[in-house]
C-alpha cells in the first residue's frame, strides 16, 4: 500500500491553500460565473490546505519521537 509522508502533506498543504487564496481573493469571478461563491470555496480549500498542514506536522514530529528513542 501507498504510505505518505510529512513532505507529501506539506506539498498538499501548500498547493490547497494557494489555490484557496487564488479562488478567495485573486481570481473570486472565476467561480462566480459559474454559480459557486467563492468565498466558502476558497476558504473551505484554506480550511484543508490547513488541516493537510497539521497532519504534516504531526507526521514528522511523530517520526522525529520514533527516530530519538532509538
């Protein structure tokens, strides 16, 4: 099975929360054409750019426990 690491979260990361912030503040008339708010699409990517950055961290910090008790 595919097993992920901190550095594909952290890419994650990063790519959600650009395209939120582009979605939300830089390019919001994109979505609005076609009928989607932007403010609760972008903001809901922000939302999981930041949960994908959490899990990153989480990620590493437990890998970091796990190498230092060895």
């Amino acid at each position: 099975m595919f097993k992920t690491g901190h550095f594909y979260h952290f890419f994650t990361a990063a790519v959600f929360i650009g395209m939120g912030c582009y979605f939300w503040f830089l390019n919001p008339d994109m979505l609005s054409v076609k009928g989607i708010n932007p403010a609760w699409f972008g903001g809901i990517m922000f939302l999981w750019g930041m949960f994908r950055g959490i899990n990153a961290y989480l990620i590493l910090r437990r890998k970091r426990e796990s190498s230092d008790e060895n």
